[in-house]
C-alpha cells in the first residue's frame, strides 16, 4: 500500500493486479440501513472525483462485473467487514449495517490514495474495542458551533470512532441561565443538540450526553440565586475565572435543594438524546467537606450524592457513566456504585496507571480507559506526551478487557487549541481503539500527514518540535500567571526564547509551503506563529525590550487566529482570549 490505512485493518493481502474504477456501478443488495445508502452515495461522489465518470447508483443483486457491491453476510460480527477488489470489481460485506459503512470508509481510504487505478487486495478487518469514543470540551472557552461538529463527527466516523462526547457544564440553553443575557453565539441550542444528535446517528456515532452534576459548577453556583448551593460558603473569586472553573465549584451534596437542582439539570438535557448512556461526570470535587460540610467524611457525602444522581439517571432509562477518580479516591467507594454503572477511568501523562485499571475490573465494575490529545493549556497538542499516553493505556485496557476507549481533549484555560491542531492524537485514539497493537513509526505519520492533513510532507515531526518548544519555553499557562499576578516568577529561563521564535517562525513557513488541500495546516501555522509570538514576548518580558512592535504583531496575529477559531466553534469566550493576549505587554512586573 502506498499508505498505512487508518485505523490499520485486521489482515490485508495486496495483490499484484489493478481495478479501474471508471464507470463502476454502485450496487446495494438486500436490505440495506439507509445509513448505509447515504454512505455508499458517498462513495459514488468519491469514485466520480476520481476517475471523471459517471457511476450508476442502484439496489440489484446484479453481477460484480465493473461494480461496487455493497452486502450484508451474517456469517460476519458486528463492525466487522470484508473488502476484496479484484480486476473485475469491488465487494464489500458487512456483519451488520455498521460493518458496512466502516468497509465503504476503508475503500474511501484508498481511493483518495490511488485514485482510478485501485489495487487489488483483500481486507478482514473488525474492532478490539467495541466502545470507541471521543470527549470534546464545549465549556472551557470554545463552544462548538453546528458546522463545527458536524465537520468533527466527518472526520471521526472516517476513523470508525462509534460515541462522541460534548462537555457541558454551563453552555446550554438551560432555563437555570435564562436570565443571564447571553445570546446563541455563547451556548448550544436545543435545535443544534438535536440535529447533532442526527447527523451522529447517520454516521453510526452514538452521541452520548455529558453534564457536570457535583462538581465544575462555577457559573452556576456563582449565580446569586444558586449561591447558598456551593459547599464555599461565602465564596469570593480572587482569580480569573478560567482557574476557578478549574478548581470551584462544587455543590452542597446535603442540602435537598442541591438534588433538585441537579435533576432540573438533568431533565431538560437528557430528553434530547437518543443514546442509552448518561455521563453525569462527578470528577473533582475538589471543595467537597471543606466548606458547610467541613468535619464529614467525604468519602461518604460524596457516595451518598452520586447514588442518588445514578437512581435519578436509571430511572429514566438510562445507563450512567462517570469519571472514576473520585470513586478510586475514597476507600470503599467502588462498593457503592451500582454494577452497571460504567467508570471512565483517566490518566493523562506519559506513563498511565495500570493498577487503577486493575482495581476497577477486580471490583466488578465495566470501565473505559480515557487517555487524551494532550492538547489543553497551550496552543496544540503534545504529542510526546500523547504517544505514549495513548498507546499504554489502550494496551492496559485492551490486557483487562475493558469495554473501551473514550480519548479526550479538553480545553483548560480558554480552550486556545482548535479541533485541527489536536488532529494528530485524535487520529491515534481512533487507530488504537479500533488495533490496540497500532505502532507509532514513521509509517503511521506519512499515513496521517496524508489522510488526515491532506499532504504528502510528513508533518508530524514540525508539529512535534513546535509543541515540545511550547513545552519548554513559552508556556500558555505562564502567560495567563504574569497577566493575572504580575510575577516573573511563573517563568522559567528564557534565554532561548529569541532563537525559540525564530525557529517557529521557521516551521510555520515550511507548513506554508505544504499545499492545505483540508484547511486544516492552516491552524497549525497559526498556532506554530502564536508559539514564536509568545517566546518573543518572553524575551521583550525578561530582557525589558520595547513592546509597541510586538503589540502591533499581536493583533496580526489574533486577526488569523479569530478566523481560524469562528470556522468550526462559536465566538464564545473568544473575546477573551484577545482580551488575556491584549494584556500581556500591559503588565509590569
């Protein structure tokens, strides 16, 4: 193959012959899901991009000869699916509706390598994991908008990913924030939650809601009427809001008016999805005892709260997932949650723990390991940091028989990275989840660079060395520190910091070069300029340089980064991005 296929199928055997697709047929035979017929009409649109012709769509049980036969075969498991081209034709089988559309995607795969001319061969190919999901923040900054999602649900259904995951704490049409003056460019709609859910169902992606309902509650609970909820009593921020939602608040788990909340929380949102799975999330309560509940066992206030969301959620049909840090936490914790509640176990570091992985099973408890992009709290993603992070912890999942893979990308911080500069680890969670024994070589980025950006330059490497630079050098997060206290302190040495810049401004222009046939490279020049811009304002910082040189580049700089943000999320909180870069050469240490 000229390119490794994404996710990499089970077995492939290439023959030394060619197919020419010119003319082909597109041939549904039986009874076929009209997902399945929407796919396949897909296709038909590919093969005439490709070779120039016209192709004949149709449902017959016709010969193969010069066709594209799309089948069901029980003989085959779910998800699974077959694919042989061979001289005279092209068949694809299904073990249901959902292995079909995966093995017209494989073929997608290689039509955009090869064009009219396809190799023969023959593909087996079906999952390791039968859960493979995807989590998206949509609350810390950037709230996606429809096209947005839509474009992201294209991408992940390419790469046979089956669940999708919104973070949703505050940016929702929730009656609770009616009054709050906000417009449809700051939240998601009941319409648009609607027609994700849709567009989710026709590209065979569960769309699976997520609600924060303990902790992350900070625009609610410093809302004046839900204050006497948040277990702070008497809480004043002292610190941007960014940093709050991060660590405040949680809500007072004994007071009555707290559970009635929540389920009002609950009842507006659940309704609007069709999945049989409710993630009521109930991770980091970091404030829980420490205020009105001071002096009680947390262990239990804790436990005693999320079984009562957990009966709520059942009650209504459906299956809870929640995050299982704090449950793993607390002694005996896991006891207390329902056997059929699903734990999402995460761990983001270079090195994931097994031995949690190990507990959750051992208590009985079905679990999905959650690794991720590695993409919060800079400008893209990390993936020195990913690689390994993703790799090991599908690899413990896969040694424990978890129920699978749910690889997420938050936005901590003013979500500053867009969907695209996280496309890489995105790419990856999808591949291991689909083949846990996926190798990161440079094979697996020629075949990303080319599938996923759209160029035959493999890109992986620039993007790696502006992220590691971004690692060391000029950090978001210290940044957000200088403009919020002022103190050089937040810095590490920035004695490199000139030539830092002048290195990424380097990479950016060799990604300028690369044809952008996705509108994807783009975002990464962007992002690999914002890095540059940030070292040389470390320098201008450290070294006391005049600053009205970098002002005027800044704002430059947001002018791309603004188009680059409003063509897949809403304006958001993107206003104050621009706001925290306009205040950087304001301060004075």
């Amino acid at each position: 193959m000229k390119y490794q296929l994404l996710p990499k199928p089970k077995t492939l055997t290439e023959k030394e012959s060619f197919f020419v697709t010119d003319g082909a047929s597109v041939q549904l035979k039986g009874d076929i899901d009209y997902r399945v017929v929407k796919a396949a009409a897909s296709l038909r649109n590919a093969l005439a991009d490709a070779d120039g012709s016209a192709h004949k769509f149709c449902r017959v049980d016709g010969s193969l000869e010069n066709a594209v036969s799309i089948a069901l075969n029980e003989d085959l498991k779910a998800e699974e699916y077959t694919l042989v081209i061979c001289e005279k034709g092209i068949e694809i089988c299904g073990g249901d509706a959902a292995g079909c559309f995966y093995g017209i995607a494989t073929l997608k795969q290689i039509i955009e390598a090869y064009g009219r001319e396809l190799p023969c061969l023959e593909i087996k190919d079906y999952p390791d994991m039968s859960y493979r999901g995807f989590y998206h923040d949509a609350t810390r900054g950037r709230v996606p908008s429809l096209e947005g999602t839509k474009k992201m649900v294209d991408r992940l259904a390419g790469l046979k990913i089956n669940s999708l995951q919104l973070y949703v704490e505050h940016p929702f049409d929730f009656i609770e924030f009616k009054n709050d003056g906000k417009t449809e460019d700051q939240y998601l709609t009941v319409e648009e939650i609607l027609e994700i859910d849709q567009y989710c169902y026709d590209n065979f992606i569960d769309f699976v809601p997520s609600l924060s309902s303990f902790g992350h509650l900070y625009h609610l609970l410093m809302k004046e009427e839900y204050k006497d909820l948040c277990e702070l009593e008497n809480f004043e921020s002292k610190q941007h809001f960014w940093k709050d939602r991060m660590e405040h608040h949680t809500i007072d788990p004994t007071n009555p008016k707290s559970y009635e909340l929540i389920c009002s929380l609950i009842d507006q949102y659940l309704p609007l999805f069709r999945s049989k799975y409710f993630n009521i999330c109930c991770d980091e309560t970091f404030d829980l005892g420490k205020g009105r509940n001071a002096g009680k066992d947390r262990g239990t206030l804790y436990c005693d709260f999320v079984a009562k969301i957990i009966e709520h959620v059942t009650s209504m049909g459906k299956t809870v997932m929640m995050w299982g840090d704090i449950a793993l936490e607390y002694p005996n914790a896991l006891d207390r949650i329902p056997k059929d509640t699903i734990l999402l176990n995460w761990w983001y570091d270079q090195n994931p723990s097994e031995e949690k992985v190990k507990r959750i099973k051992e208590q009985g408890l079905t679990q999905v390991i959650c690794p991720g992009t590695t993409s919060w709290t800079r400008l893209l993603e990390l993936p020195s940091v990913a690689i390994p992070n993703i790799t090991k912890f599908a690899n413990y999942g896969n040694k424990h028989g978890v129920m699978g893979i749910l690889n997420t990308n938050w936005g901590d911080y003013g979500h500053p990275s867009s969907p695209e500069c996280a496309l890489f680890g995105t790419t990856l969670g999808a591949c291991v989840g689909w083949t846990v024994d996926t190798e990161v070589d440079e094979e697996f980025e020629k075949a990303v660079s080319f599938f996923v950006y759209g160029g035959e330059t493999n890109i992986i490497p620039l993007i790696s060395r502006v992220a590691d630079i971004h690692l060391n050098s000029a950090k978001w997060y210290a940044f957000f520190c200088w403009v919020s206290w002022k103190s050089k302190d937040y810095f590490k040495d920035y004695t490199n910091a000139a030539e830092y810049a002048q290195e990424c401004l380097k990479i950016a222009e060799q990604l300028k070069s690369i044809p952008d046939k996705k509108n994807i490279i783009e975002h990464i020049v962007n992002a690999a300029e914002g890095v540059a811009l940030l070292n040389e304002a470390a320098d201008i910082i450290y070294n006391d340089k005049d600053r009205e040189e970098w002002k005027a580049k800044s704002q430059k700089w947001l002018e791309d980064y603004e188009k680059m943000w409003l063509s897949g999320a809403k304006a958001s909180e993107l206003y104050v991005i621009k706001e925290f870069i306009g205040k950087i050469m304001e301060v004075n240490a």
